[in-house]
C-alpha cells in the first residue's frame, strides 16, 4: 500500500474530474423536470367538435342582457330586476322556443354572478347562449 505525504499534496492536478459536475448536471436536470409542470397554469384541454352545421340564428331571436359591475341587470337596454328575471326569461322561452341570449357581462363582474345568470337561464330551458367579448389588441 502506498502512503502518501505532505509534499505530494503540493502537486498540480493536469486533469479535472467532471464526474460530480455531470452527477449535479443530472440532479437539477430531473429536478427541473418535476417541478416544471407544476408551475404551468394553463390547461390542455380537447375541445369537443360537431359534425353537423350551427343552425343560423334569426336576429329577433336574440335578447340581449347585461349585466354591470354593480351587477344591475338590464335586458334589451330596459332595467330588469333580478328578482323578476327568472319569470321574464321563462315567458321568453315560452313565447319563442328557439330564443337566443347573449350575456354582455362587464369585466369586472364576479364569475359568480356571470354563473348564476347561466344558471337562471339554464332553468328557463335557454340553451342557445352566448356570451359578448371584446377582442384584446395587441401591445
């Protein structure tokens, strides 16, 4: 076995390791790759598709509500109140079956409410629903 002394520790190294430097390499290299889909936020989602064509809607159909940040409701530019609006919504599925509605939440609604509104309408048995945006311009 040989033994090595203080004079040798003084010598230069002409070649460098990289065993631990590769080992570290691998460590953050996994680390990063489990942590990484944990900070994404969005979604993957697959959105379902229709074979058949959107029937084309006739613009008396469609009724207008909005809704502002104070959350007033108004329908086709008339106050409604939100008690009442269960039994309005109910007397225009029943004078028009094939009636559409369009929210116009302001965007500063909380989702809640734009919910519950769904929800009245959902009851009245609306199904032909959207929902007004405005697109973002670009910076």
């Amino acid at each position: 076995m040989r033994r090595y002394s203080q004079r040798h520790s003084l010598s230069t190294l002409s070649e460098i390791n990289i065993t631990p430097l590769l080992d570290l390499a691998f460590v953050l290299l996994i680390i990063f790759m489990i942590t990484t889909p944990l900070l994404e936020n969005s979604v993957n989602l697959i959105i379902p598709s229709s074979s058949a064509a959107n029937a084309r809607v006739a613009p008396g159909q469609v009724q207008i509500i909005s809704i502002d940040r104070r959350e007033a409701i108004r329908m086709n530019d008339k106050p409604v109140a939100a008690a009442d609006l269960a039994a309005r919504l109910a007397e225009l599925k029943r004078a028009n079956p094939e009636v559409a509605v369009v929210l116009r939440p302001h965007r500063d609604l909380p989702v809640q409410r734009l919910i519950a509104l769904m929800d009245e309408l959902q009851r009245a048995g609306i199904s032909k629903v959207g929902i007004a945006t405005k697109a973002e311009t670009g910076k």
